[in-house]
C-alpha cells in the first residue's frame, strides 16, 4: 500500500520551472551558438587544459556575463570563464593606437 501511495505522488507532482531564469538561459545561448565552433572550443579547451579560442568566439565571450556562463556550463569552477576571458584579452593584444 504504501508503494502505491508514493507512486501516486510521483505521478502527479510537477517541476517547478523559472521561465524569466529559461529564457536568460536561452540568451547566453544564442551568444555563444552564434560563433561556430565556439561551445566545442570552450569544452575541448577545458578537457585538454589548453585553451584555444578563435577571435569570433572570444567576442561571444565578452558578450556574456559570468553568471550567464554558469547557466550554461554549470559543471565548471566560476573562475574558468575569467581564465576563458583572460586568455581573450591577451589574444586580442592592445587597443592600436589613434592616427593623428
């Protein structure tokens, strides 16, 4: 009896879903997906320990916010996207200089 009770409760409980949180979610997505390649770049860098991201990902980087890269990417450390972002800015190089 008490199996059937349980399993009545599961049957008829709901998850709970943030739809504002979902749709935040959405928009980090659409940063990075529109840079080819990029999410592939992200998870190879981070299982091969070597970073290599191309310039139109490093952009999307910019683009998004740490906690939007957590949404997305929630089994990494919360410091691998300033490490992610470091290496963007170091790519990048300094800003040229203005032509009098």
């Amino acid at each position: 009896m008490l199996v059937l009770a349980c399993t009545a409760d599961r049957a008829t409980a709901r998850p709970v879903v943030d739809e504002s949180k979902a749709f935040d979610v959405e928009k980090c997505w659409e940063s990075l997906m529109g840079a080819e390649g990029c999410i592939q770049d992200i998870l190879s860098s981070f299982f091969t320990g070597r970073i290599q991201l191309g310039l139109v990902c490093c952009h999307s980087l910019e683009g998004i916010g740490d906690s939007c890269f957590i949404e997305i990417f929630p089994f990494f450390s919360p410091s691998y996207s300033s490490l992610l972002k470091a290496f963007c800015a170091a790519q990048s190089g300094p800003a040229p200089s203005p032509v009098a």
